[in-house]
C-alpha cells in the first residue's frame, strides 16, 4: 500500500482498496474487483488482499510493479483514462504490454515487449503500424524475428554499397562500415 496511489483504486476513485490484480501489479475496490474478475484470469488475476494467500512471485509483482499511479499514468500516456471501462481499458493492446513488460520484469528478461502505443478509442485498435508482433507471434519469436530482418537489412546495404556502407553518400561511416546509428 505504500506504493504511489495505492491509497486509491486504480480503475475508480473509491478509497482503500482491499483487492488486487496482481496481473497489473495494481489494487482495486469491490467493485471494480468484481468486473475484473469478470475478464478472466488470463486479462487480469485478481486476490484479496487480506483474505487470500499470496506466493513470492505474486508479492513480487505487486512491489515491481510501481503502484497504481504508475498503471493510471501509463494508461493516461497512451490515451486511455482512469474512467474507461474496465472491459475495454483492459482488454487493450496497452494493458496486454503492460502485463507483458511486468511479466518480463518478473522472468528476469530486460527488453521489452513491442510498445503498441497510443489506443484508438474510434477503432479500438492502436496507433502502432509495421512492426507489431503476428498473429500468435510471442515476444521472444517477435524479437528474434526482428533482429533476423535487421540483420538482413544490413546484409543488402553491404551488398548495395560495399563494406563502406552509406558512407560514400555524406554520411561518415562507424568502425563497422555502417552509416551512423545504424
């Protein structure tokens, strides 16, 4: 409770909330506790603070996660507020990257998950284009496809423009041959 906002409910402005999703690393009220748990245990796992159990790794999350300020403001960052409904906020592309980024935290993993943005409220979907994961695709599998595609990317600029990179055309190369920032 000591982290910033958790004195509040993350999805209302009731006080003291005594339920958690621990899926976001957030407390929530009675009620809002009961729409989320209403999603399902896969959009958002839900405990009683001082009624349930609770293992190291769910204790783990909540204390990584930066407390309810953190989800609200990350929420707020990417175009979805505090009153949202709860079905939608977290049935989002964001909410699932800020599960996703709080589940690598926990794993140990340092990168990220593809940021997807800010959310649409006209289309639901999310300002992201190009380069989201696919359909079914995990974030280890979207990683590593990505680095394929960079590396091919510098394979054709070898083949294109030698080992001098872009370098011939008003940029200096790096030691490695490759434009700056490449």
């Amino acid at each position: 409770r000591a982290l910033p906002g958790n004195s509040v409910c993350c999805d209302c402005s009731n006080v003291n909330p005594q339920w958690a999703s621990v899926s976001y690393g957030a407390l929530v009220c009675l009620e809002c506790s009961g729409q989320h748990r209403s999603l399902g245990v896969h959009l958002s796992f839900v405990r009683s603070v001082q009624m349930d159990s609770w293992t190291e790794r769910q204790i783990s999350a909540m204390e990584k996660s930066g407390g309810n300020q953190r989800l609200v403001d990350f929420f707020r960052e990417r175009g979805i507020e505090k009153n949202t409904r709860i079905a939608t906020k977290y049935s989002s592309k964001q909410a699932a990257y800020y599960k996703e980024r709080l589940t690598r935290l926990l794993d140990g993993k340092t990168e990220p998950p593809p940021d997807p943005g800010r959310y649409d409220p006209a289309t639901g979907g999310s300002e992201a284009q190009g380069a989201e994961p696919l359909p079914g695709e995990t974030t280890e599998q979207y990683n590593e496809r990505q680095a394929r595609l960079r590396e091919e990317a510098r394979e054709r600029l070898r083949q294109k423009f030698g080992n001098q990179g872009l370098g011939s055309v008003g940029s200096e190369a790096n030691s490695a041959g490759y434009p700056d920032g490449a």
